[in-house]
C-alpha cells in the first residue's frame, strides 16, 4: 500500500496520521501531492500541506498542488513551489 511505503519519507504527514489528526483520505491525497513535486521542494511545502489537510478535504489538498504545479512552472519548479506553499500566497512567482 502507497500509504505505508511513503510515510516515512514524510515525518509531518506520518505524525499527523499517527495521531489521528487525518483519515486515509488525506494522506492518499498528501503523499500524491508530495510525490508530484521534486524531492527539493518536500521539507519546504509538507507542513503548509497538513495544515491544508487538517481544515480541508482531501480535495483542497489536491487543488493547492495543482495551484502550486501550474502557477509556479514559469520559474524555478522547486523554489516557486516553496515559495508558494510556504507563504501561501498566490503570486510569489512570475
């Protein structure tokens, strides 16, 4: 299962699930949304991605990557997907 074999590549995600604070759902949606991004980008943009998990649906968490993905190609992938994730804003990069 996706959700076991991954989790250890992400301590926030593993410790969110673990203490119950998201359902399967959410980590299926994290680890998709994680793995979509260079490995660069994961330490940066997985907290800002939980937080989205906790408040959200499985949904919102798959909509900000793909936010992230399609707004932030222009410039550097990895850092205009930091920049976006960690100041959750919308127009960091150009």
């Amino acid at each position: 299962m996706k959700l076991l074999r991954f989790l250890d590549n992400f301590p926030i995600v593993r410790a969110a699930y673990r203490g119950g604070e998201l359902a399967t759902e959410h980590v299926s949606a994290l680890l998709s949304a994680l793995m979509s991004l260079p490995p660069a980008a994961w330490d940066a943009v997985e907290g800002p991605f939980v937080e989205q998990a906790r408040f959200g649906s499985p949904q919102d968490v798959s909509d900000m990557v793909d936010d992230i993905l399609t707004e932030g190609a222009p410039r550097d992938g990895a850092e205009c997907a930091i920049s976006r994730a960690s100041t959750g804003r919308r127009s960091v990069c150009s």
